[in-house]
C-alpha cells in the first residue's frame, strides 16, 4: 500500500499535487478502516473532503470531518487502533492519537518518511498529517445516506446528504472566525449547480442556534447574512490561498467578490434558473 501511494504520485513535477494527492490517498485508506471497523454505524463523513469523496469537487482537502449519529455505538479508540495496525501492516511508519478532552473529539494521523520518499522532505522523520475531527453533539436534522465510493480504494460510507453537507459550510462560512477560500469556492460549487443547491434549514438553524445563541440568526436568510459577510472579506487573499488545493489552480480566478455575489443573488430566483451571464460557471 505504501508502494502504491508513491506510485501514484511519481512522475508528478508539481509539488502541491504531490502533496494533495499523497495526503488524499491515506485519508482513503483511513475510511476504508473506519469502514471496516463498522464505524459508519456510528458516525457520518461530513465537510469538505466528503464533498472531494462523494460529489468528486475539483479541489483537495485536508481533514476527515465526521459527525456522531449513534452515540451507543461510538468507539474510537477501538477504531483508530485498527487503523494505526492497518497502517502498520501496509507498510506506513504511522502514530496515530486522540484527544476527547471537547466536544469535538480530535485524532491525528501522522505518517513518518512518505514525504521524504516523495521527494517533499529531506528528513525521514517529517510526517504526513491527517487530522480527524469528530462532533460528538453535532446539531440535529441532517439527513443521512449511505453510499459505496471508490477513490484510490473502494468502501462504504455513511454521510450526510448534499443539502445537510451544504448547511454545514454555510454555518462556517457565517460562523468561522476567520475565512477560508476553500469554503467560498465551496460555496460556488453548491451554487453552481441547476438549479442551485440549498442548505437544509432545520439543521442549519440549529446548527445557528448551537453556535450563536437561539433566535440571534435566521437561518431563511442565509443568503444575506453571506452577502454582508462577503463585503469585508479579502477575496484575492482567499484566491491565492485556495490556489494550492484546486485541480486546476487556474479555476481560483473563479473566485472573485463579483461570482460570489452573483450566484448568491442569482439562487434567489424562482425554480433556480440560471442568470444569462452565469452560463459555464464551474461546470
């Protein structure tokens, strides 16, 4: 398995596509040993990389988001110690830890000598890192389906639906304290679509409510509370940051205040029909 992943990444001159792909392929093999483990019982895939998994977005992630939908049957310990054996025995010189200490529950696997291997690091001991984050009160109304996916390896997922997966990256994008240029195209992606995706709203307001405080925000005018969040962001700063993590990096010129605006005000329109000027956007 380790052979595998330098395979794919060899005769690759760009660094950052090295990097993405190497990192993608073991977040692969650690869903496959959540998989195994039965871990989707219990949890579902979730953000931006479910988004890479699952609706094949043109852009690399780094973390594993997931969310607690049976709290009797989680078990991480048990399932990040098959994944650390997993590793092992794929040949990966791996650690693998958790901290339960918030909410949030935060794993960290760490890779040793796959970046050096791939020409990314001079020294042995630099590690590949995937961070893996579990929301053990996750708000409620997702809905939730199941899926088998094959990228690089083949298994099945528990995840939440598009439009559940899409008022998650609303929240963050209302809610980060500090923007991201891969939520921003994410949230060109969702729109992109005909007709336009929409965040659930039960589970955006209670995701809202969770957060913010109940009855502060109103989840029906998430379209207004991203317009006013978009007058004050740096977009050409989240440009170039999202560069790094896109397919094709020219496609970050896409980013720009004026698309944000119009496919935010263009999803306003009755049954989601594009605006003229729209055509082709991210297709």
């Amino acid at each position: 398995m380790r052979d595998a992943a330098l395979a794919l990444v060899a005769g690759i001159d760009d660094p950052s596509r090295r990097l993405n792909l190497l990192r993608e392929y073991v977040q692969a093999f650690a869903l496959r040993s959540l998989h195994e483990s039965e871990a989707f019982a219990a949890v579902a895939f979730v953000g931006g990389t479910a988004l890479r998994f699952l609706e094949n977005i043109p852009r690399f992630s780094e973390n594993l988001d997931l969310s607690v939908i049976d709290e009797g049957r989680y078990a991480p310990e048990r399932w990040l110690g098959k994944l650390r054996r997993d590793l092992e025995l794929a040949g990966f010189d791996c650690g693998v830890t958790l901290n339960r200490r918030r909410t949030v529950h935060v794993g960290w696997l760490r890779v040793a000598g796959l970046l050096a291997a791939a020409g990314l690091a001079q020294r042995e001991e630099h590690k590949l890192a995937v961070k893996i984050e579990i929301d053990t009160r996750p708000p409620a109304g997702a809905d939730v389906v199941r899926t088998v996916v094959h990228r690089h390896l083949t298994f099945a997922l528990a995840h939440y639906a598009p439009s559940s997966l899409m008022a998650g990256k609303v929240h963050a994008l209302i809610t980060r304290p500090y923007p991201k240029g891969r939520d921003w195209y994410d949230l060109l992606w969702f729109l992109a679509h005909r007709p336009p995706l929409s965040p659930k709203l039960d589970l955006l307001q209670n995701a809202l409510d969770q957060t913010r405080g109940e009855g502060r925000l109103d989840a029906a005018r998430w379209r207004d509370h991203l317009l006013d969040k978009l007058e004050d962001l740096d977009v050409a700063a989240l440009a170039r940051e999202l560069r790094v993590f896109l397919e094709r990096p020219a496609d970050s010129d896409l980013l720009t205040r004026e698309n944000l605006r119009a496919v935010l005000l263009g999803s306003r329109k009755e049954n989601g029909e594009r605006n003229p000027g729209q055509r082709g956007l991210l297709d």
